[in-house]
C-alpha cells in the first residue's frame, strides 16, 4: 500500500520545502550582507504583525485564490492552463464594463454582476484556447501563454481607445461610482466592533473567495461533470470507454477555470483599485500556478498556500521598504519558495518515504 | 552426466514488505526443456530477473555446472552462459536481423568486420538449429514468429547454453508456437538447456521433460512432466483444486439480439481495420470471435463499444443504432443495454487512481441510482461497491482501496461485477482473463456464462484459443479485418482455427 502516512504528505512536506526554502532565502541575503534573522523579522510584523499587516496579506491572498484555483481546476482535467493572468485581465474588463454601465443602487447587486460579467469575459477568453485543443490539437500550453500577451494587448487598446474618458491623459477608466464600491474589513468588522485597519485593501472579495473553494471542492469531488473531469484527466482512453465527450470536459473545465481566473478581478479591480488600470492583475496569474502546485490542486491546500503566498509578496514589500533590500531580491525569495515547494518536491519526498518505510520496518 | 547445469539455492528476494522469492532450490539438468509455471505474481518473473542479473538476490547461491557464480549484470549472466528471450523483444524495429545480433557485441570499433564475421557465423547457427532467416530482412517488415527467432539466434551468437523463455508464446499463432516448439526441441538435441516459463498447462505438457511450479513466492514441487497431468498442476499452482473447462449446459439461443451487417472502419492513418463484417448473436449464446492479436478485433469492439466510429448496420434487439454521430458514445450505448468489458482494463475500464467505489459507476456515474439531485451519492456507491465485492468474490474488499492497488484478477473482477451487473442484453467482452489468474479466470468464466444463461447476448473476443473453444458456442474467426469463417467448438480442432486465424480457408464458411 501507500509508503507514506497522508498526513506526512499534506503537511509535514510543504513544511520542510518552506523551512529549505527559508534556509536558501538566508543564505542570499547573508550573501548580501544582510541579517536574515532581522529580515525575517521585518517581513513577519510586515506581513502578519498588524490588522494593516493582514489586511495586505489577505488582499494579495484573494487574488491568488482565484488564480489558484482557476490553475487548480485545469489540471484535475489534466489541462495546463497558464492563461490565468491574460483571463484576469479580461475578467478586469467585465467587472468595469458591469460596473460604469449599469446604475447599481447598491453594491450587494453590483457585486452579483461584476462577478458573473467578470466570470463571462475570463471564461470566453479560455474558451477560445480550450476550442482550439479541443478540436484542432493546439497545445493548451502554448495558446494560453500567448492568449496573456493578446489580453494585454486588447486591455491596452480597450483603455486608451475606448474606455478612457475624454479628457484624461492616464490609461485607465473612470472611477467606479460609489455604490459599486465594496465593504473593505474594516467596515465589516466594524459592524461587529471589531477595529481593523481602514488603509488596508482585504475587501468583501476574500469571502467570495472563501466561498469560491467551497464550490469547487464539490464541483470535483461531488458532482458528476467533476467526476467526469477527473476521469479524463487520469486517462482519456477511459473516459473514451466510458462515453466521456473530451472535447466537452475540456471545453467547460476551460471556461470554468477562466471563469474563476476572471472574478479575481472582484477584488483587485472593484474592491480595491475602483478602477481598471494597465496590467491591473500584477501577475497574479501566474503566482497562480505556483499557488496550486503547492496547494496539490485541492481548495483547502490552495487557500493556505495563498495565504502563503500574499504573506511572501507583503511581508517581501515591506522588506525593501524597511531593509532597503532590492525588490528584486525579494523576487528571489519568492521564487526560492515556489522552487522548494513546487519543483524539488521529489527531492524531499523520496528521502522522507525511505525513513517511514525504514521506521516501519523497524517497529515491525 | 547427471550434473545440472543450473543449481540455485535458498534464493530470496523481497520487495519491501512483500516476499517475492522465498528460498527458491531449482537443479536444471543439462540437455532438457524445464517448465516453470505459476500464476501470475507468483515469482516466476522475479526468479528470472535474478539469473539474468537484473535484480540481485537478498540471499542464495547461484551454481553454473557446479561453480558458483555472481550474476551482477546481465553482462554476467552472458558471460556465464545465459540467454533470456523476453516476452516483449528488445529489437530495434529499423534495423537489419544481423544488424540486431550483432549490436552490443560488436567487436572493434568499425562495424564492417564484425558484421561479415557475423554472417558468416549467422548461417552456421541457422543451419544447425533450423532457424532460417533472411539476416538483411529489416525487423519491422518481419512477422512477430521471426522476431522471436531473431531474439534466440542472439542469445545463440553469444554462446548462450542456457536459454530462457519468458512466455514466448503469447504473441504467436498456434502454427508459429508449433515451429517455434520444434526449434527448441532441436536445442535440446544439440545439448542445449531451455528453460520456458509460461502460465499455459498445455505447453508445459506438449514440450517440457520437467516442469517446477511457483506458488506465492515459493516453488512448490517439481516434476517429471510424464508422470503428472494439467489437473494436477493446476492443482499445485492454485493451492486448490480448479476447474479446467467450463462447465456449462447448451445454448438455448432465441431472437437476433446483435445483428452487425457489413461494418467497415477506417481509422486515423486511413488503413481499413474492419472489411465488410457481419455476424448475429443471438439472446442466450456466446459468440467467440477468435484472431491473432491485431486483426480488427479490437476495432469491432470498438465500435461496437461506441468509442470509435464505424459505417454500416448494426442492430441490438431489433433497433438500428447510431455509429458515426454527435450521439454515438459510450454512454448511449450504455443506455441501449451493451455492457462492455474492454480489452485494457488499465487503460479503458478503470480510472487506476479512482477508488473501487469510484470506479463501480464508471460509465455509469449518470444513473440515477447514484446520484442525488446535482450530486453523485457517494454514500449509495460505496454500499454498492462493498455488495458488488462480497459478490464477485474482490480481495481485499475494500471499496477505499484504489484500483492500482487490487491485482490483475481483482481488477478484472470489479470490471465484470459493473458490467454484469447492469443486466445488459448484449456484454462485449475483450481478453476477459488477460493476465489473470487461474482462480479467477474460472470465477470470471462461470459469470459470462451464467449472464448467457438468463439470456443475454455475448460477445467474446479473446487471442486465447483455449478460452474461445471453451467458452463459445460459436466461433468466428476474424483475420485480416474479414470473418474468415465460423465453426461450432465440438465440430472443430484448433488445427482448423489456426489455419483460419492465418487467413487460410480450407472448405467454405
């Protein structure tokens, strides 16, 4: 039977890649001459230190939810989708189409239809790779890569050329009217008494996205279409045998993923921004794919390893603020992380499945 | 003379937890044809991995002509004398016969030497075993028959004195296995030692002088094959005794329930794998369709399964049925009552990392027995799992267990439990006992027929002779994409099929 007691694999794994990957980031900045034990410091009071702290790290989570559970959802259908950050963008464009074109009364509908208009403008914008391996045989990979650059390209048209209001020199929309503008933490646990950072950008957003992997934790392993998609991502000479349209599964598990990659844009466009600027997804498209690699495609993995991940980019912000540590070096940190935890996983799992087995052996 | 050529001693080796050779004694007696039989997992290929060097032993000794030998590679085992012809050859498809032979022994750095000395010595061998064969013929152009020999002339040309078969004859004809079954007896008259592992009692009892059986890890007995029979070696390999033909009553066919009228496929390279077949099954009888691997057999199941598409008629209880459009799957199929128990049980008939509770629904999963609104009742699929498992006798029965995790005949049992269970009117069955083992290939056999019996229609597609005159009631042969012709068991021999299965038609169909 298995090697491995489960919870070895789920957690005591990505903790020792996150104590490697920690240990690697040391030794670059003592490279440096920096003091880790002082950075590490400065990026745990700046990153989880303060409501202010959190409320950055839950922001930059939100985002990555989505796009890791967009990645996530693809690869149950064994489907690479590296598009996330071009379907972000276009979900940016859904949001601000719902939000300047309709005149919400208040921003519990408004919220409602940027995310379904978000949902519908990612999940076209997948659908066209995901039509062209579904029938043409075009690499997923390959089209979803250049698919980021064309969303680039059409976002940059869309807001010099259509979306800009006359007058302004910025690329950008017109801010959002107020009614579209989403609760922030502080006004929802100001409800409750609970005082919260007011400058810190963790919206109403986070608890779409909370709910968000709820549903697609039973999207895949309570529905029909998930267990439909999972059989054909294992093997598609059997989901053949069994009656399982290819072409169908990938074209939905596709839109779906776009979908999902779309409504991040709930957050950084409608709840924090107010606004669609340029490049507004940041690259959270692509920390999307290290998010479900790390996270092992699940809702519950992706949602800590985001929290993960928005805690690296804020804590790492705050580093060369405070440090005058280069940004780029907090680039290298991160990608430290994303290399212990995704790539060199094999490297950690095979020396732990020889000690269980050798300490099985022992106690037998 | 009475020295063995090959003695092994208290040969062990484990796995991890699991013993895969428990202290194995084996004396090969120079000059003979030794049998190793055994079910599948019972060691036989481990044992031989261990001769050959590919696996090094946890304990034993290993005696060649009374010297104790280390085999650490398989260039030791060569050296010592060993020549192995696996069950999948490892011939380079684009090259010549002496090209092959030749290559990993060659001599010097240019090739042109080696080859003619090669040749040369080529011709000596074929000549003094009677394995003629054209050296300049490329192997991909070359029947899978002559593959094989190529495979023998190699271990022959590096002076291998004991040459051991590892199934050799599961890709063959019947008439192929029967020449290949004079060369060996041919060795063994030019002293040469053969040593033939199969899971085929009656190869054992056709051409070995002594035959040695595993079971779990252990050899169990060996005998003179004179002195014993296929019962009683069953017998030994199972650890019970077993029921060698299928014990079933006439057929008592009714109606047409599987009309298929000129069916033509043509797959993705544009090669036609179907020419015009038509058959009729009827409710309450079993149709063997017997074949060497690779003439359209899979292709009718295909197509017959939904999973590819196909031009012509094909009718189930009377209905035509749809073979090319937006419709044509599995699942319709499914719901017109066909059942199909696939070829490839790890590729098409279960998701290998889905649980067995997972996989009971697979093709299925929209029933609605297993579903509960928008969700799948998984609690209703694992009490079916656990009932189907009781039923069709699935070790462990653990409807949690993944399906990697069952073996061979496990798999195949959850496999027949989904689809027998479904009452089909018509079951496609492809190799149902495709590397499975003895017991359960009684077991799977006994439900086939007993599905017959309340009247369903079958179709069996097997590459194994035995299983196709055991238990059809009729049989068709299909070569080259045609039904060559069709037979009742009782009123043919194999001899007969065999000739069909070669595309020869001694009288009319």
């Amino acid at each position: 039977m298995d090697k491995m007691p489960k919870w070895a694999d789920v957690i005591l794994i990505p903790l020792i890649s996150l104590f490697l990957a920690a240990l690697g980031a040391g030794l670059v900045l003592m490279a440096t001459g920096q003091d880790p034990i002082a950075a590490l410091g400065v990026m745990i009071e700046g990153g989880m230190g303060s409501s202010r702290a959190w409320g950055y790290t839950l922001y930059y989570a939100t985002n990555f939810i989505f796009t890791g559970l967009a990645v996530a959802v693809a690869i149950h259908a064994r489907l690479f989708n590296i598009g996330a950050e071009g379907q972000a963008l276009l979900g940016g464009v859904g949001v601000a189409v719902a939000c300047l074109q309709v005149p919400w009364p208040h921003w519990s509908l408004a919220v409602i239809g940027a995310l379904v208009s978000a949902a519908v403008f990612g999940g076209l914008w997948a659908l066209i790779p995901a039509w062209l391996q579904a029938k043409r045989g075009s690499h997923i990979v390959i089209t979803t890569i250049m698919f980021n650059f064309i969303a680039a390209a059409v976002l940059n048209y869309l807001l010099v050329e259509v979306m800009k209001p006359a007058g302004v020199m910025e690329p950008a929309t017109a801010s959002f009217p107020t009614a579209t503008h989403l609760p922030s933490f502080a006004d929802m646990l100001g409800v409750v008494g609970i005082p919260f950072a007011s400058d810190a950008p963790a919206n109403f957003a986070f608890l779409l996205a909370v709910l968000a992997c709820g549903l697609v934790w039973l999207l895949i392993w309570r529905t029909r279409l998930g267990y439909e998609i999972r059989a054909f991502g294992h093997s598609e000479t059997g989901a053949r045998y069994a009656g399982i349209s290819g072409v169908k599964i990938i074209v939905v598990t596709m839109m779906i993923s776009g979908a999902l990659a779309g409504m991040m844009s709930v957050n950084n466009v409608m709840g924090e921004a107010e606004r669609l600027v340029l490049n507004a997804s940041e690259g959270a498209g692509f920390i999307g794919i290290a998010v479900a690699l790390m996270g092992r495609n699940h809702p519950v993995g992706v949602f800590l390893a985001a929290v993960l991940f928005g805690f690296l980019y804020q804590g790492g912000a705050q580093l060369s603020f405070q440090l005058q540590i280069p940004r780029e070096m907090v680039t290298v940190i991160q990608a430290l992380v994303i290399l212990f935890t995704g790539a060199l996983d094999q490297m950690i799992r095979g020396p732990l499945e020889r000690a269980f087995l050798a300490a099985r052996k022992g106690r037998a | 003379m009475t020295e063995p050529v090959l003695e092994l001693a208290g040969i062990s080796k484990a796995f991890g937890p699991v013993q895969a050779n428990k202290n194995i004694a084996l004396r090969v007696m120079p000059g003979t044809i030794h049998g190793i039989i055994g079910e599948n997992g019972a060691g036989k290929s481990t044992l031989m991995s261990i001769l050959y060097g590919f696996y090094k032993a946890d304990s034993g000794t290993i005696r060649i002509r009374g010297k104790e030998v280390q085999i650490s590679d398989s260039q030791a085992a060569i050296g010592a004398g060993i020549g192995m012809v696996f069950q999948h050859f490892k011939l380079v498809e684009n090259f010549t016969v002496l090209e092959n032979v030749v290559l990993g022994a060659e001599e010097g750095r240019l090739l042109r030497p080696s080859l003619a000395r090669a040749r040369s010595e080529l011709k000596a061998l074929a000549e003094e075993y009677g394995l003629n064969i054209d050296p300049d013929a490329v192997i991909e152009e070359i029947g899978v028959g002559m593959q094989q020999r190529v495979e023998i002339l190699k271990a022959l040309y590096r002076k291998a004195e004991i040459l051991i078969l590892d199934e050799p004859t599961g890709v063959l004809t019947p008439a192929e296995a029967d020449q290949l079954f004079r060369i060996l007896a041919r060795l063994r008259e030019e002293g040469k030692t053969v040593i033939l592992i199969t899971h085929k009692l009656r190869e054992i009892m056709e051409i070995t002088d002594t035959v040695s059986v595993m079971r779990r890890g252990e050899m169990t007995a060996t005998v003179q094959t004179s002195d014993t029979s296929p019962e009683h070696l069953a017998e030994l390999m199972v650890g019970r005794k077993v029921l060698l033909h299928v014990d079933k009553a006439p057929a008592a066919p009714g109606k047409p329930m599987l009309e298929v009228d000129g069916l033509n496929v043509i797959d993705s390279k544009g090669v036609e794998r179907l020419k015009g077949v038509s058959l009729t099954v009827r409710a309450g009888e079993i149709l063997g369709i017997a074949g060497v691997a690779g003439n359209g057999q899979s292709q009718l199941l295909e197509v017959l399964g939904g999973m590819r598409a196909g031009q012509g008629v094909v009718r189930i209880d009377g209905a035509e049925i749809d073979l090319t459009g937006r419709h044509s799957n599995g699942q319709t199929r499914r719901a017109r009552g066909i059942a199909h128990v696939p070829e490839d049980r790890q590729r098409e008939g279960l998701i290998m990392e889905f649980f067995a509770w997972e996989n009971i629904a697979f093709g299925y999963h929209h029933n609605a027995t297993y579903n509960r609104g928008a969700l799948m009742d998984n609690a209703a699929l694992q009490a079916d799992t656990a009932e189907k498992m009781a039923r069709f006798d699935v070790r462990p029965p653990n409807p949690w267990l993944t399906a990697k995790n069952f073996s061979g005949g496990n798999q195949q049992k959850i496999v027949v439990a989904r689809e027998i269970e479904q009452n089909p009117k018509v079951l496609l069955v492809g190799q149902p006992t495709r590397g499975v083992d003895i017991g359960a290939i009684e077991f799977i056999h006994k439900q086939i027929v007993a599905l017959r019996d309340q009247g369903a229609a079958i179709l069996l597609v097997s590459v194994e002779l035995d299983e196709i005159m055991s238990l059809s009631d009729r049989i068709a042969v299909m070569f080259d994409g045609r039904i060559m012709g069709e037979r009742r068991p009782e009123e043919t021999t194999a001899q007969e099929l065999g000739l069909l299965m070669a595309g020869i038609n001694g009288k009319a169909a």
